[in-house]
C-alpha cells in the first residue's frame, strides 16, 4: 500500500483523489468525506482516552479489530504519557522517551493499515507544563520585567511544541485562554490574566510557536468555563451561606 509518494489508504489498489498528494486539500476532504458511512463519520469526531483511562491496551490487539474504532476515531488523548489509573500496571511504553514515539508509530500503524479507510488518528496531549509560571509572564505590575514579554512566550510555544512533536503527539492543549476573574476557580494559575487583550495578543504568539513545530495548538476552554458558579467547578465553588 506504500507507492514511494502516496500511500493506497483504502487499500484498493488505485490513487484515489484523497490520496493524492498533488490534489487541493479541499477536493481531498470532499472526497474522502464522500466516502465515509455515518459511523466512520461519527468515529472522527469523538475522542478515545488512552491506556489506564478508557484503552485498556498499550498497543493494537486482535479486539481492535471489533472494536467502536475499527474504522476510525478522531484522536486518542493521553496515550502512554506516564499517568497509571486503577489497577492498570505502569506501562513500559512510557519511559525511556525513545520508546514513547516508536509505541505511538505502532498504533498509528493500525489505523492506517487495518481500517477501512485509512485515516490517520490525531495524538493528543496536553501542553502546557509551563504553567507555573505562565501568570508571571502575563504580570501587568510596572515592577515585573516580565511582563509582555512576548520574545519569552514564543521560546515557551518553540519548545512545547517540540517537546511534543518528539514524543510522537500531533497535537496539544495549549495554550489556556480562560480568563479567570474568581480566585475560587481551581485552575486560575494556568492562565496568563484576566484582560482579554493581554491573553489574545500572548496566546496567539504561542499558537503560532507551537505550529511551527508542525504540531497542531488547540487553545482552551470554552467560554464561562472558568466562572465557578454554573461552570467547571459548579456547586462546590459556593461559598457557604
């Protein structure tokens, strides 16, 4: 099914318009939309929560085969990164780093290989370990030097998305846009401030950082979903009364 400049996806022995390299993207997706059942269709827009928190298996297994992702799924989140849930024994996948992406080449393997249609999964991770200091960076304080430094969000954007990209995702959570305005919610120290401005102008610098890695930023949350009350933390954000 390897043809040297494109690969025979649908296995049928013949260059289909999504298959060809040559073709606009746009005529690529019509075509292999066109091609796609309700299922397939379905499949790619949900994600499946990798080993120890839905996938029960580190790497493909005949199950696969029968399985809601036998033709597809749109991406498999946190797959192999190191968190061990339950009763799930620690993979060995993990660590060292260099058996991480040869681990995810392999499932990749499978949905390109093995399904129907050939569609690559998309990895997903999280991606943003800076964190700590991400509320430094942003600092609006005339005394922080620090702040709008946009020279030190780009490094911050170069080298999550190069992380990423070694370990074999293809795509990472990142960066937080939430504007926290209630110290209540739990995650207010992963976002650089509560000024929508400041946080466009930052947040855009690190999307573009990450992508010229080649890895996809996917920016998050949705909106009120840093407002307490109705929103992530819900009931438990109340103050008693």
């Amino acid at each position: 099914m390897y043809h040297g400049t494109w690969i025979d996806l649908n296995k049928n022995g013949r260059m289909d318009t999504y298959e060809d390299p040559s073709q606009p993207v746009d005529r690529r997706i019509d075509d292999l939309i066109a091609r796609m059942t309700p299922d397939e269709k379905s499949c790619q827009m949900a994600t499946l929560y990798g080993y120890t928190s839905v996938l029960k298996d580190e790497l493909p297994t005949p199950a696969w085969k029968t399985a809601i992702w036998k033709d597809g799924i749109g991406n498999i989140d946190e797959h192999l990164n190191g968190y061990t849930r339950g009763s799930f024994k620690k993979s060995e996948l993990t660590y060292p780093h260099s058996r991480h992406p040869e681990a995810l080449n392999t499932v990749q393997r499978f949905f390109v290989e093995e399904t129907r249609l050939g569609i690559p999964v998309d990895f997903t991770n999280e991606g943003f370990a800076d964190w700590p200091t991400r509320r430094r960076r942003a600092s609006r304080r005339s005394s922080d030097r620090q702040r709008w430094d946009r020279g030190l969000v780009a490094e911050v954007g170069r080298i999550t998305g190069r992380e990423a990209r070694v370990l074999g995702y293809t795509n990472v959570y990142s960066p937080i846009l939430d504007l926290p305005r209630d110290p209540r919610w739990g995650r207010t120290v992963e976002c650089y401030s509560e000024d929508p401005y400041l946080t466009s102008v930052l947040g855009a610098i690190q999307v573009k950082a990450i992508q010229a890695e080649r890895v996809v930023s996917t920016p998050k949350h949705f909106a009120i979903y840093s407002v307490p009350k109705g929103g992530r933390d819900g009931p438990r954000a109340r103050i008693p009364t």
